[in-house]
C-alpha cells in the first residue's frame, strides 16, 4: 500500500522530522545531531520514497556517528577491493602477492559485485557471488577470493569507511577439484635429469630435486650461500635463507634451513660454476653481476616464467606429459625420500615443515644445524643412475 503524503512540520530543538517534499516527490528525514564546534546545529538528511525508508536511514546515519564511521554514500565493492590493493599491500611483492590478488580481483569480484555500495552489501550477496563462482574456480581459489573481500572491507574499517564486514559471515563454498600436485617417481626423475643435462636448467633441477628447495628459493640463490667443500667435520651444504619475496625474506623466518648437499649436486654445482665462469668471460661487460647460482645468458635473474618454459620443454624431451610444474620436483623430493624410508619427521626439517600433511602450515620453531639425511639418501637413491652425456658447450 502506497503511503500518503503529509505536509511538513517543523522540528523542535533535538528532534528528528520526516516530510513530504512535493517538489522532489519524495519523503525527508531531517536527523538532529547536536551541535557542531562552531556552534550550528547539525542536521543531515535522509531521503526515500516512503517513511519506513527514511526512518531506516535515520537509524542507520545515527549508528554511524555513534561508532565514528561515517561511509561515504557511493563507496562501493570496487573502491574497496582497488583502495585495499593500492595501500593495504605496501611491502608485499609486487609479482607475487600484489599481482595474484589483483588478478583474482579485476578477473572474479569486480565484474560482479564491484558496483554494489558497500554500506548496502549483505552476506546473501556475498554468498550469491561465491555460488556463482563455484562453478568456475576451485575450492582454494574461492577461499583465496574471500580472503581478499574480507581484508578490502578490513581496510576499509580501519579508514572509517565502514561500519561492519559482512564477508565474514560467509564460508567459502565448495569449488571445482582443482588440479592435484604429482610428484615423479625415481624411473621419471632420472629420465627428467637426463633431458635436461644439456640445457643451462641442468644444474637448477639437479639441486630442487635432490635437495627439496622451494623454486622461490633457488632462483634468488647466490653463490655465497653455497658451500661445496667441507670443513671442520661440516659437509657441503647450502643455506636456504632467501626467496624471491619482497625484501628477500624466505616464506618465513623460520623457513630459514642449512641442508647439506647430496655429492651429485656438489658435483654438478662445480661444474655449473667453471661454466658460469666461462660464460661471463666470454660476454664481459653484458654480464650482469649479481652472484646469482642461477641465470639468464646475460647473468640476470630468471623469473618465475624462464623456469616455467624451459622445464616444459625438457619434460617433454623427456617423454612426459608437459603438464609437470617446476614446484613438483619438491613434492617428487618428499616422495623419493618417502619411498626410500626416511621418516617422515625428518623429511618435515628439510623442507622446512613440521608435517607433509599441513603443507607449510607450521614451521620449525628454531633454526637446525646441517641436516646430512637427505643427501646421504640421495646419494643412494641416484647412485645407479645412468652416465649422461656431456653439456654443450656454452655459445
């Protein structure tokens, strides 16, 4: 049923007005706030088109006062999830943790709840939202694109741009399987290293895969932290300390290891440096100096994409499907070590986990000394392995 209009009356001193503006053909609320420092009084108003409406505003514009937040009118989705990427990850990586939320952010929020105010968003529709994209996204990647609605609107609380975050009485629902990680077995492996014997990747596969570090973690590697000489009853070994996240920190401090080296990779890694050496005298000045174990033709760091490449291409001279990632070859590390019945503890400490299970969920509460199982067990598991063919001469 259609309210009827009703004429104006004026207000007395701390009370709230609802009128019918003719003109404007609707209903106004005038809310009585006190007195501002000047002295004037402070009477915002409301509109809508029937009293109901407008009493539910006044209701509203109060508890904003009252709790200090005053949201901006047209504040949307977008503008949180964009103000949230812009300030709210200062520090973060650019390429990593910046890029993939915004990714997930301009591909699977924006385009459909973005323009919603947000003083007006409600779980149904965040839970609305999340339905629809079950159809499309995995599971983790729907808890992920939660993640960042909650910390937009987090963000936005903080800068009293709103009063309460909705997206946290949601639950993420279930998503498509996503795609799960393999791991290769010992027959895979040799067949892998073999393909890549040629290639410039050799001895950055040879070190993942019998050593169990992280891609993020060999890429940044520099020689400094390598250690193939033993001495003073120490073995040769390596010291995970840093990754290609912002500032060079490992995932996190406690992710920190020292592991000692199978004597393949020693090997390998000598090798890798005469020819580093060989590389660099040949091209001079072109030769970035960076230390890196690891680069380009010019000495620069590789990214995420060079790896991603040439590992596709050597696993598929390899007679393998070229789905395989670069990140599976620590999986392959754990079920290599796993098959040849070392503990499952003691695998934890060189990937730097408390458990496979938790994945990276906890980590080692201290810094250990050289952990030697994993190379003395690599040294087992490959010690049949096949005599490859040379390395081609650097060009």
């Amino acid at each position: 049923m259609t309210e009827t209009p009703k004429p104006a009356r004026r207000a007395g001193h701390g009370e709230d007005t609802i009128y019918w503006d003719a003109t404007k053909n609707r209903y106004v609320g005038a809310v009585s706030l006190g007195y501002a420092p000047n002295g004037k009084r402070r009477r915002p108003k409301v509109y809508g088109k029937t009293k109901t409406e407008v009493r539910q505003k006044i209701r509203d514009l109060k508890k904003e006062v009252q709790s200090g937040v005053k949201t901006p009118a047209n504040y949307t989705v977008a503008d949180a999830v964009n103000d949230w990427l812009e300030r709210g990850l200062k520090g973060r990586d650019e390429k990593g943790t910046i890029g993939k939320n915004r990714s997930m952010a301009h591909k699977h929020l924006i385009p459909y709840i973005g323009k919603a105010k947000l003083k007006d968003l409600s779980a149904d529709d965040v839970d609305d939202w999340l339905d629809d994209r079950a159809g499309f996204l995995a599971t983790r990647s729907l808890r992920d694109l939660l993640a960042v609605l909650r910390r937009s609107i987090e963000h936005a609380q903080r800068r009293d741009k709103a009063a309460r975050n909705v997206a946290l009485l949601v639950t993420a629902p279930e998503g498509r399987p996503g795609r799960p990680s393999k791991a290769l077995n010992l027959e895979q492996a040799k067949a892998v290293l073999a393909a890549a014997r040629p290639s410039r990747l050799y001895a950055y596969l040879v070190l993942s895969l019998l050593s169990g570090v992280r891609t993020e973690e060999a890429r940044p590697l520099t020689w400094d932290h390598v250690f193939l000489e033993s001495g003073e009853g120490v073995p040769p070994h390596v010291a995970v300390w840093r990754s290609v996240r912002k500032h060079g920190e490992t995932k996190t401090r406690k992710s920190r290891r020292t592991i000692a080296l199978p004597m393949q990779v020693v090997a390998v890694l000598e090798e890798h440096k005469r020819w580093q050496k060989q590389e660099r005298a040949l091209r001079g000045m072109e030769w970035s100096p960076t230390g890196r174990v690891f680069t380009t033709r010019t000495g620069e760091p590789l990214d995420a994409a060079n790896v991603r490449r040439d590992f596709k291409a050597i696993v598929k001279r390899a007679g393998l499907e070229p789905e395989w990632t670069p990140r599976e070859l620590r999986h392959s590390f754990v079920s290599l070590l796993s098959d040849h019945g070392i503990p499952l503890e003691r695998i934890a400490q060189l990937v730097g986990h408390t458990s496979q299970a938790t994945t990276e969920a906890v980590y080692r509460k201290q810094l250990r000394p050289v952990i030697t199982e994993g190379a003395e067990a690599m040294d087992v598991i490959f010690a049949q392995r096949s005599e490859a063919p040379a390395r081609e001469a650097c060009p």
